[in-house]
C-alpha cells in the first residue's frame, strides 16, 4: 500500500480583477485564486486538491495547509482511508493550531484543501471519478469517513447510515438516469453587478439558447438599480423561467426583509446572503418574514463548517442549503452536511464559480441525487463559466445540465502549464502584469 | 498631529506545553504565543498591542497583520480615531482578504492585534490608561467608534447611547470605588487538568490566603476524575465560596448535560464551553436543562466576532458573557459587546490567561462597570497567575480583586529583553531549547 511522502502547495492566483469578473455587493475586485495542493506518494499515485479565495492572503492559507499537511506525510494511504473519520477529526483538531479556528476561516479552508486532495488520491487509487467512488461505496464505510462530533443532537450515525441504506436498491436507476440526462444547472454569469444592461440582456438570450432555465442576479448595493436589473432580466427570461437573488451579505436583517418585499414582484425563489454569513437566527427571521412572498433564503457559501450547518437546517433558517467544496472541510464534512439536510427535508443547491469550485460540485450533486436526497426537486447546481480552461478534466454543461465526469479522481488537477503560469508571484502571467504596470507584487 | 509610519510585528512564544500550564481538554500543550504588533509614528509616540495564540500557526497571525497593517501604514492618527468605527468596518472588510474569514479565525486575531495596537496608542497620545481614555470619553464619541452592522435588530446606535448617558451622573462614585477596592477576580490557576491532587490543595490554600473566593476547575475528560476532582476542590474552599467549571468544548450538547448533573452536587455556578463554540442553539439547550440545577452556561473565548455574541445572548444561550480581547476585533468590537450583555441583562465575566489577556481585560472589566453595568453583581474577572513578568505594566492582583492600572496605554507593552528572549524562532530562549533538543524547529 502506497505511503505519501510530499507534499507540495502552490499559490495560484488568477487576474480576474482586470474584467469585473465576479464582482457583487461585498466582493467588487476579486482575483480567483486557489492554494492548489499536490501529495506524492512512493507508488506513481498522487492526489490533487485546491482551496479557493479571492486573493490577498491566498498565501496564508498556502502556508496553513504546510503546517497540517505535516500530519499527513508520511502516512500510509491505508492509515488514512481505513479510518477516514478519525483521520479528519485528529487533523482539525491539532491541540496548538485549533485555536486559530477552530473548524472556521484560514484553517478550515486549508484542510478543504488537504482532504480535497486526499479524495482525489483515493479515487484515483480506485480508477474512477470521485462521485463513483462515493456511489459504491458501502453505507457503513462511507459513514466512517464522517465526524459526527457536535451533531449528536441533530443526526446521529445511525441515522446516517439508514438514509444512505434507503436508498441503496435504487441506485442504479439514477446513476443511468444522470448519465443520460445530466443535474440541472442554474447559470450566475448574466447577473453580476459590474455589468451593464446590453451585456446582461446579450448574456441572458445567450444562456437561454444554451438551455438554462433558471437565473441569478446579483442585488443588494442599490435597491432601484437591483428593481432595473431584475426587470430587464425577466423581460428576457419571461416568468415559466427561475429567477434567483443573491445580496452577498449586504444587509441587515429588518433591511434584508423590506428590501426583498421590494422585489417580491419578480417573484425570485430565493434570497442567497442577505445578511452576515454568521446569523443563523437573524436569517430564521428573514425566512420567516419573507415566507408568505414565496421567498426562500438561501446560504452556505460562508457557512464556516457543520455545527453552523446544523443550526441553520435545524432553525428553518436555510431553505436551500449553498455547501461550499472548499469552505468546508472536504468530502468527510459535506457528506455529513448532506446526510443533515435531507433529513430535515432542506434542497442542496451547492454553490459553484471561482475556481475549481463547479468541477468538485459536479461530484457533490451526483452523490446527492444517486444516495441521499433521490429527487431533483427545488435542487439545482450553481455554473459559472470561468476558468474551466485550466482544468485537465474540466465540468461540462450541456443544454443547462452538468454532465457526469468520466476521468478518475476529483477533476480539480490542474494543466502543468496554468500551474507555471499563473503561479503567484513567480509566474510568466504575473510577471508579465507586473511589467505592465497593472499589478503590483504583494 | 502625528502619522503613523512604520509597523513591527514580531513572532513572541512562550514555551509553556514544558510545564503543562494551561493544559486543558482539548488543548492538552499550549505554548503561550502572541503577534506583538508596534506601531511607529513620525513622533515620539508609538502603539503596542497583541493578540494571542498557543503557539503553531501564530506566524499565521503575524503575516494576516502584515497584510491588514498596510491599511494603517500612511494614516494620520487622526484619521483613524475621528471615525473609529467606520476604519474598523474597512479594516475587516477589504474587498479580497474578507473571503479568508470573513471576521473570524486567523484574520480576526490580526484584526485584534492591530486594533488593539491601536487603542494603545490613543491612550498614550492622551496620557492615560485605556479604561479612563473610555471613561472619559463623551458617549456620542464612544459610539462612533463601534460598527453595528448585522445588529440593528438587537442594538442600535441610539440605544447604545442612550446605556451610555444613563450612567454619566454616576460615573466618578464608581471610579472612586475602584480605585480604592479593586475589581473582584478569580482563579484558574489550581484547576487545570494536567495537575495532582497535592497541588490543587496547595494551590486552593494558596489562593485563599490571597484572598481568592472564586474557583474555577477543568472538567471533561473523565466523569470520575471530575467528581474527585471538585470533591477536592470543594473540600478546601468550602460551600461558602464560588465553583466554576469549564470543559473546554469537549461535550456534544445531550452530554453536556447528563455530565454536569453529575457534578451539580458541587453546586458550579456555571459550566463553561460545553460544547462547540460555534454552537448557539446547542449552548441554548443545555442553558434550559441546566437551570434547574442553578448552572448557567458560560462562553466566549472562542465566540468569534458581535454577530454571534449577538445571538447567544438574545438567545439565551450564554448566562456569563466571556469575552476575550483577542479572539474579537479589538477595543472597538468589545464595547458593543459590552453595551448588548447589557441590555439582555447577561453579566460580563472576560476571559483571562494565555499571556497579555489578563493585562487587557483589566481595563474592560473597570469600564464595563464605571459606564455600562454599574453593578458587580455576578460579575467576576477571570485572573491566571503566569508571564506577567514580561510586561512593563502587569496587572496587579490583591486580595483576589484586579488594581486598578495607572500607566497610560493599554498594558501589554513587553519589555525589550523579554522580545529579544523569546522571539520565534531567532530569540535566544528559543536557540537554547533548540540546541537542547527540547524543541524542534518548524
């Protein structure tokens, strides 16, 4: 069995501030960026993972995922995935290190990076697509793989492991469902606050001919400007199409609510971050308020680990459930995020864009479907179409569905020559916009 | 008026884990670390501030600073004081580095050290220690120092003033009394988990006769060893005197509270991190099952920024409210935590030890009661006994009560040669560690 003998971390940034790519209410200049994570080991067998951010500080959680990546090499793979739960537990629980956190920010995303990584090691090891591995696996080493730790209260391991039976005879029936027909994507890339009204028109009819059917818009810097935008957005989608909302944590929580009664015309299924990603009791209230509107609040993307997960599901204030591939822990804590929020009947809609964050959610969503929520109902997964082109086996969306990766492993490996160019501050691109005048090296 | 020119952090360990000095249940080694961060002006006056760490990953904290710093480097002093508040929202809020948390974990630390750097330095530039440069401030000022985003639906401005004015009259009664009797502290220095039974006697013994009548003992790892444990405890101080317990995050929330029924014998006046510190509604639910036995919940070391102190105190959640001055954004962050405690009637206990925290909230608890709780009732200062040698002012504590600071600046300024000593990794004490093989390099 193959023992892990290196690791090695690149800072990779992408220049996306130059085109107002991504920008929202709170996040206006980001430059997609990732602590891209390499083990080798002694066999030919190697894992690749990624973190995202926004850019500054990527060097941060870089040098985070050094610290714990300690902890790792030099372990057996079998150390690690025969007891993938206590594994995952020990490593965010270091007694010195956990007090930077614990479980929240820097070092959270840094362990999204490390065990991203080691699940693309296993699935590799294993010949086939992460989601694939997921899908065969037995209920009760899947369940193994989790730390139930803080969520006794909510769902227990027992639990898990009879939801994840439930659905085991009917497996296969989905899996050659998705195979032909894809999971049904929703498309970010028309609405983002930076761009103007002919160019999000243009996007719309052009995302409409691709096939999507349902809409994000970004809202929350100006209430008229968002009434504006939302109405030249339905003028294009008409109203047999979804509109989604998102105010990126703009608001709070008395404004979240008369700000959305403001756009309630436009009838958009959900709010996403009206508030503080940390107030869980503040969105209960939102949800609350807005719900005869028809209005859902949608969050997750900052939802720093599971003990939030599991407050926000539990206090109805999350009626779509937004996990994040790199916010969270990696695979072992968003399994047990989706095992909670089919229990208390709330949708996964994960949340895509940046980098590398639709080609894990892909995986994530699959798994969903195929073992644990068995419907397509109200669940749709974020697409935004940035950056795939650096991506060996990159997502692919067809007429408005992602289509089901074939290659083994997690489909975050990296081309050699985006990692050499784009590599921060050392690489030909930065280099480059460093000569020009148009960055300036940190 | 001066401008600040220059930013110094360095990397300050302390190697505590050789002793077991704050062994706990989950942080069985700590070594006492902090970012010290300095301040330079283009005059004579300078500010000095940390935030604290237990050793790994405090180079983490350091580079966050370095980052954050940058938006203090080049700013007239008076830029920052005339409008606190709305620097201190930019601070957490650049538009990139917010992903990493946002106000949370490794960059909220930063955000401490640099705030409280500060803070340090305002006080310095009026002649006067912390806790009078708040009192003396006229409350419209105090105010525009906070930032209440995310905390209109639990405290507004006007109601922050409004706490503030209420106590004008009275203030200098209160000051006065201070300064003659001292602030009422208690003791964590005999309970920690990794002692024997002889010491915690010596030690109870000890404090008593430096007039200690508050007690606070480590629970949580095992049921049996915690009921001998406060059996001893109880044994040397009485029923007269108070018992605190705390388990440091070890408990699910069912387990919480089945544990502390079995030590309710020994009458705690509460149980301190039950469980997550992320948990709101967990902490919630063991507050309800446990005041029937008389135990209320306390937390906050670890809370991370005013939105969850907002929560576990409208929730019920927290019966003693912990802050600590380094785990939230500095002064600012503080005093509106400070002000919604108020409100909902849930007393301020701070959150001392580590190294510097009990120099800080020194000045916190004093004006807490001079300006916002005019009471002491069930109020209480946590005081650890360890590395107030390394400062230039270290808190006084006689007769188990916190002397009141005269120096002006906010106490935690480290003396030159104790910098020189135990800088990471280049400080002489660390050469010597390493060179004996006791500590190896990272």
């Amino acid at each position: 069995m193959a023992t892990i003998t290196e690791l090695t971390v690149k800072d990779v940034r992408f220049p996306t501030s130059l085109e107002a790519h991504g920008s929202d209410a709170m996040h206006a200049d980001p430059d997609y960026s990732c602590a891209y994570v390499i083990f080798k080991t002694d066999s030919k067998l190697e894992g690749h993972g990624l973190t995202f951010s926004l850019g500054r500080g990527n060097d941060l959680v870089c040098n985070s995922i050094k610290y714990m990546g300690r902890m790792v090499v030099g372990k057996k793979v079998s150390d690690i995935f025969d007891n993938f739960g206590i594994f995952w537990e020990k490593l965010v629980n270091d007694t010195q290190f956990r007090w930077l956190g614990p479980e929240k920010g820097v070092v959270h995303l840094a362990t999204a990076g490390i065990v991203n990584a080691l699940w693309d090691m296993w699935a590799k090891m294993e010949g086939k697509p992460l989601w694939k591995l997921l899908v065969d696996m037995e209920p009760e080493k899947l369940v193994s793989t989790m730390d139930f730790r803080y969520l006794s209260d909510a769902l227990t391991p027992e639990e898990a492991l009879a939801i994840l039976k439930k659905n085991q005879s009917t497996k296969a029936e989905r899996e050659k469902e998705l195979l032909s027909k894809g999971y049904p994507a929703y498309t970010t890339s028309a609405g983002w606050l930076g761009y103007s009204e002919e160019r999000i028109k243009k996007l719309c009819q052009e995302a409409m001919a691709e096939g999507f059917t349902k809409f994000k818009v970004k809202v929350g810097a100006d209430l008229k400007d968002d009434i504006r935008r939302c109405r030249v957005i339905r003028e294009q989608i008409g109203y047999d199409k979804v509109l989604m909302t998102d105010a990126n944590q703009r608001w709070d929580v008395q404004q979240s609510i008369d700000w959305m009664k403001q756009l309630a015309e436009f009838k958009p299924l959900w709010i996403e971050e009206p508030t503080s990603p940390d107030d869980i009791m503040g969105h209960a209230a939102i949800a609350k308020a807005l719900k005869p509107y028809g209005i859902g609040v949608a969050t997750g993307e900052m939802c720093q680990n599971r003990v939030m997960f599991k407050q926000f599901i539990v206090e109805g204030a999350m009626q779509f459930c937004q996990i994040d591939s790199c916010r969270l822990g990696g695979v072992n804590e968003i399994l047990v995020v989706l095992l909670m929020a089919y229990k208390y009947r709330v949708p996964v809609c994960p949340h895509g864009g940046g980098v590398g964050l639709c080609e894990y959610i892909n995986h994530l969503c699959i798994f969903d479907y195929i073992c644990v929520s068995a419907s397509m109902e109200n669940r749709v997964t974020e697409y935004v179409d940035h950056l795939h082109e650096h991506f060996k086996s990159p997502c692919v969306v067809k007429d408005g569905c992602y289509t089901v990766p074939k290659d083994p492993g997690y489909s975050a490996e990296m081309k050699e020559e985006s990692l050499l160019e784009y590599e921060y501050p050392s690489g030909s691109v930065w280099k480059k916009l460093f000569a020009e005048g148009k960055f300036t090296p940190e």
